[in-house]
C-alpha cells in the first residue's frame, strides 16, 4: 500500500475580496504552529495549527496562514469522491511544509459538485476535477477533517519520540515497508519510511479507527 492519505456559501464577490486580504507572510512565527503543539479542546478532539479538526473550517486556516489553498475534488476509480486542499509550502517557525487537508464537504453535495465541475484530469488513481467557484465557496466554508504535514527537512526518530512520545503502537505496510507511529490518545500518525522524510497526519482522536483499520488490514504490529 502506497503511503496516501486517505481517507460552505457566501457570494463571488465576497471570495474575491478574501483572496485580496490573504497577504502571502515570509514566515510564521508561533508556538502553536509547531507540528508538536498538539492540545485537546475536548477529550474527542485536537487542535492543530491553531484549528480545531472537525469543526474549524478550510477558510479559517487560510486567514490563519495568510495563503488560499489549491482545492480539487478526486473521484477514485472505485467511485469514492473526497475533497482535498493544498498548501504547497508554507514556512512555520523556521519549518518548511508541505500541508495536504481533506475537507469534510456533506456526501450529498458531492455528486453535484462532480457535476458542475469545470474540467476534468484523469490520474493514476482516478481523476480530478477544478470545482466552480461557487462550489469552492462551500468547501472553504466546511471542516478541515484531516491534516497532513508533509516537512522538507528529515525529522530524525529520536526527534519524534522527544516531542510526541514512544508510540501507543507501530505498525509496517506489508508492500511499502512504511513504519507507522501511532499516538491515537492526539488522533496522530507518524509515517516512516526509512531514509524518505516522515509525514505526519492528524485526525479528531474520536475519529482515529478511520485511519487505523486500514493499516491493520495491510499491515504488521510491531508493537
């Protein structure tokens, strides 16, 4: 299994005059942008990056960086539709990262989204398609559901276990060889894979069995 990370409206004028007020920053510079800095405004959530997975919206970490994402509605070939949203790099705290968002658009807009969408390009896992404006308008306004953080720089382990912790459990993709660290009491998945550098992905805790079944399927415990 290929290490992938799976698994609202206001008016056209209102999304231009957004996009002019999200002046592009150099750099952020704040605790709470740290990819460690996790906390639990409930026992069944996390708060990452200064938003609340779940519940903060797409535009709301926008503001927060200062930077629109580039969003895509991706149907796989098995027909399953998931909405993502891009920030190519982003420099927080001196740390430059990638950040690849899925946003939990409700299942029955989606089908009307495929719909109207402006153009379509196929990929090797199913295809892509540019949403309308109007559509991105909806997105922008719904939760970010999950959050992978993808950094330039190599993250040793002995980093990692400093700042999270030794792992709850750790479990290897039985094609990739991928090593995940698994810390579900922060909804957390660390991914290792040997000399690549890690990806870090975060889901509301109350939601981390999503993103566990299917390394169990795929996978060995190690631990």
């Amino acid at each position: 299994m290929d290490k992938k990370i799976f698994l609202g409206v206001i008016t056209l004028t209102t999304v231009s005059i957004f996009a002019l007020l999200l002046i592009p920053s150099k750099s952020i510079d704040t605790p709470e942008t740290l990819p460690w800095h996790i906390t639990h405004p409930t026992p069944e959530t996390s708060r990452v990056f200064g938003i609340v997975l779940g519940q903060s919206t797409l535009g709301e970490l926008e503001s927060r960086f200062f930077e629109q994402t580039l969003i895509s509605l991706f149907k796989t070939s098995d027909g399953k539709m998931v909405i993502e949203a891009f920030f190519d790099e982003l420099n927080l705290n001196g740390l430059k990262a990638k950040f690849v968002m899925t946003i939990a658009v409700p299942p029955d807009k989606l089908d009307g989204m495929f719909n109207r969408g402006l153009r379509m390009n196929s990929t090797p896992s199913g295809k892509r398609i540019t949403l309308t404006p109007d559509d991105l308008v909806i997105v922008r306004n719904s939760p970010v559901a999950t959050l992978t953080y993808l950094p330039r720089m190599h993250l040793e382990e002995n980093l990692i276990i400093q700042r999270f912790g030794k792992p709850a459990q750790r479990i290897r993709e039985i094609e990739s060889g991928a090593e995940h660290w698994l810390y579900p009491q922060h909804g957390l998945d660390v991914t290792l894979g040997g000399k690549e550098k890690p990806l870090l992905q975060y889901i509301s805790p109350k939601e981390f069995d999503l993103l566990r079944a299917p390394l169990l399927v795929h996978g060995e415990i190690l631990q």
